[in-house]
C-alpha cells in the first residue's frame, strides 16, 4: 500500500479543473470497477478534466512531479488497461467532461468529435445527416472513443470498414510532456513524416492521452439486409461467407458465429429474445449486408439457392428495422448472457480465416482436456478470424465453487486458448488489447523485436513512465 497522492497534487488538479471536476478516491468506486468482475482498481483521485488546454495542465504537472496517471473512457475494457490494481498514488483521469462533437464536415466526409463522446451518441450525430459512423460493437452505448482509439476496437464491421484505426484521418493528443499534438486535419494524403495518429492509435494510453479525433464517417446505404441462418458448423460458416463475397461482393458488413449453446443462454436471460428459427441448430450465423436498390432480392435469392442445396438448413430475413434489431440482440446480449451464466474465462484472439474451424475443434479439445465437465460457448467475427471462447463450469456448479475447488483453472483456460492460438499462426489479443491481463502473455509469445522496439519507444517518449504504467508492456 502506497502512501496516496499528497495534498498539494489534489489542490493543483482542483486548481485546473475546479471543483466539480475532481473526485476524491473514496468517491471513485465505479473508476475501479471491473466490466467482468475479475479486478478491483485503486486510485488516488479521479480527476476530468473540460477540455485540452485542462488535460495538457495536469499531465504537465504530473511529469514534473511524477505522478501516475491511468487514462479512462467508458470503463468498458476487460484486460484492465483502466485500472491500477497495485498504486492508490494514481490519479484516474476520465474524459467523460470531453464529449462534445466539434465539427461534421459532409464534403470531407468526417465528424470531429472529443475523446469523451460515448460511440451511440457519435453514431446519432452522423445520422443528423444523413451519414453513418461504422464502428460498432455491444458496448456502444458506454465506449467512448478515446478508448476506441486507445485499444483500436474493432466490432461488428470490420469486414467492410476496418478496425478504429482505419476510421481515423486525424489525432488530437496531449503527450507525456504535456505538449499538445494536433493533427486534426481530414487529409487522405499527407507523407510529411511519421505518422503520429497511427502510433497513438492501440497504444492502450502509454503514448500519450488521446483528446480528439477526425473519424470518416460514409453515406447511410439504401438498403441494408440482415439474415440469421442456421448451419452445420463453422466450416460452413465460412463457405456461407465466401459465397456471398462472390454473389454478392463487398456487400457484406459484418458475419458473426453464434453457437447454438450461446444462443440459448441469451434466450434464457433475456425473456423478450427469442430463437427466430423453428427447429434447434448446433450453430447460426449472423450477417448483415448493405448496398444499393436491388441489395435484398439479391440476398434472398442466394440464400434461397443455399437452403436449396442443402449448405444450410435454415435462414430468416428481418423484414423491418424492429426484426433486424431483435436478430442483432441476440448477439450483442452474449456477452452479458456469459456473464449471467458464470464465465470463467472470455477470450479475445484472432486467426487466419482458413484455420478457425480447425481454432474451435482444438480449443473445445484441448479445455475438455483440462477438464472434462467444462462448457464452451464459442462466438464472434468469423470473417476476420476473431472468435470468442467464454468457458462456463460443469453444469450444475457454481463460479465460485468451481474456482474455489479448482485452483489455477482460470489461468489454465487462458493459456490452453492462448496455445491452441499460437499453433494456428494466430495473435493474443484481436480487439481487446493488452492491458495489464496480457502483459505477460505478450511477453512470452510475442517477436523479441518487436517488443524491445515498442519498450525504446516508451522510453523515449515516456521516459519517467507516467502514463498507464504497467499497462501493455508492464
């Protein structure tokens, strides 16, 4: 146990920030909350700072001094990039004061919008005018995009729009020195030496603080088209989706994998959700296309012809914009269903597309293996390799029994999905980041060049380590 931040800190942020934007840490409790209940933060004082020039105050002072600061968004990272869990001297330091949209330039193609802006609310703004922000996820309406940035999200859309970092044309930042960068402007082309934002961008907070961004938001589509098909299994999965990119082109926006086991813990938490399909099925997908006038019949007659040839036994269009969220639902209810149900483990790794059906027949072996009464509810974004395994105690057992009674077993679970991973030329983390769950996984697997690359360049731009200390690379 540290000694805490000293009184003349707290009257300095006070000082910047006012009153009202400081809370002391025995007010903090939810800045130290763990999404999955796994950790508990600590923390000196929470400090939220209104605006840049705030931000560049503080984390100048911090310097000086040397004091820990812990970027926080949302609070809805689940590798605890957020949270200090072994110093109370930290100061968190929330953008939630910081969420204004500044700017949307429709000619460009952008909105500019403050680190603090919750996704939901960047995803409204945009349709004001006519306009979409494509990055989404179950989080959405908690994320912010400062934390998008920081772990360079992905989601649901990756497919057809990429990652966090391919919707961002610019960055504003405040730096471990204090000095703010800003690069804000919505240029596509712009070689005027390296490229700053990308550095930034999944660099968890350790660079420097993200306070700003220019994000491409795109035309709303004409015509969108969802469809939850039942099928035999994720090979198939993967036919289904290289189909449709032949008949259908760059259409697709998202596919995700659901198991049958995963669909009926959702169904049996959230009583307004049902299965739209008649008869059970060990596994679904979920795909949602978007295009131009003509999209939707195109879509029902290739699903037609694969009903017809038998590659999957059964499919449901939504029919309205109530149909298609009821079938999103499904899905993004999963991880709170996996939360229900007593998850000791979610994974987040990703691997070639070619190998995912071999990535679920390993993982489901290798834990059966571990332990022959465990139960796996495997799901996520097949068309970019990133499936997720949340892995449940025997049934009729308790999480706290089981762990009590299985010492070890969580870490084990990791590491048996984070080896089956490796083995098929995969990577630890696809979405989530590193934070300080992964540190030492990162460690142990990751390219030893790499890794003492990223370490100079920490030094070099953080060389008294104040900001998120211990996050990525410990």
């Amino acid at each position: 146990m540290t000694e805490g931040l000293t009184e003349r800190a707290k009257g300095r942020f006070e000082e910047i920030v006012g009153a009202r934007g400081v809370r002391p840490g025995a007010e903090a409790q939810r800045y130290t909350e763990d999404p999955r209940d796994r950790f508990t933060g600590k923390a000196g004082i929470v400090v939220m700072p209104a605006s840049t020039e705030e931000l560049s105050e503080i984390v100048r002072f911090c310097n000086d001094d040397g004091i820990a600061l812990i970027p926080y968004g949302g609070g809805t990272g689940v590798v605890a990039g957020q949270l200090s869990l072994e110093r109370d001297d930290v100061v968190i330091l929330s953008l939630e004061r910081m969420n204004r949209i500044r700017d949307i330039r429709a000619d460009d193609g952008v909105i500019v919008v403050e680190a603090g802006c919750v996704l939901e609310n960047v995803h409204a703004a945009a349709a004001e005018h006519g306009l979409q922000f494509p990055l989404s996820m179950a989080s959405k309406g908690s994320c912010t995009i400062g934390g998008n940035l920081a772990t360079n999200a992905g989601g649901i859309q990756v497919l057809r729009h990429g990652n966090a970092r391919d919707l961002c044309l610019g960055i504003e930042a405040v730096l471990p020195s204090g000095e703010i960068l800003s690069e804000l402007s919505p240029l596509r082309k712009n070689n005027t030496g390296f490229d700053l934002r990308h550095l930034l961008i999944g660099s968890e907070g350790t660079l420097g603080i993200i306070t700003a961004a220019t994000l491409i938001v795109k035309p709303i589509e004409p015509e969108v088209v969802t469809v939850f098909a039942a099928l035999p299994g994720p090979a198939e999965a993967l036919s289904l989706y290289q189909g449709m990119r032949r008949r259908l082109g760059d259409a697709v926006s998202g596919i995700e994998l659901m198991s049958g086991f995963g669909v009926g813990l959702v169904t049996g938490h959230f009583n307004t959700l049902r299965n739209p399909l008649g008869a059970p099925s060990d596994w679904y997908v979920l795909t949602e296309l978007a295009g131009q006038e003509g999209l939707q019949e195109a879509v029902e007659n290739f699903f037609g012809d694969e009903i017809e040839a038998g590659r999957i036994a059964d499919a449901v269009l939504a029919s309205s914009e109530g149909q298609r969220q009821a079938l999103w639902d499904l899905r993004e209810h999963t991880p709170e269903a996996n939360r229900l149900s007593g998850a000791i483990c979610s994974s987040d790794t990703s691997v070639p597309i070619a190998f995912v059906e071999r990535f679920v027949a390993e993982t489901h072996a290798a834990l059966t293996k571990l332990h022959p009464g465990l139960r796996v509810n495997s799901y996520g974004h097949i068309g970019d390799g990133n499936i997720h395994h949340n892995v449940f105690p025997p049934e009729g057992v308790t999480k706290a029994d089981f762990i009590g009674d299985t010492p070890g077993i969580i870490e084990a679970v990791r590491m048996a999905i984070n080896e089956v991973t490796v083995g098929c030329d995969g990577a630890i983390s696809a979405e989530h980041g590193i934070g300080r769950l992964k540190v030492s996984d990162l460690g142990r697997y990751g390219q030893p060049a790499k890794l003492e690359t990223i370490k100079a360049i920490k030094a070099a731009m953080d060389p008294k380590n104040i900001l998120n200390p211990g996050a990525l690379i410990g």
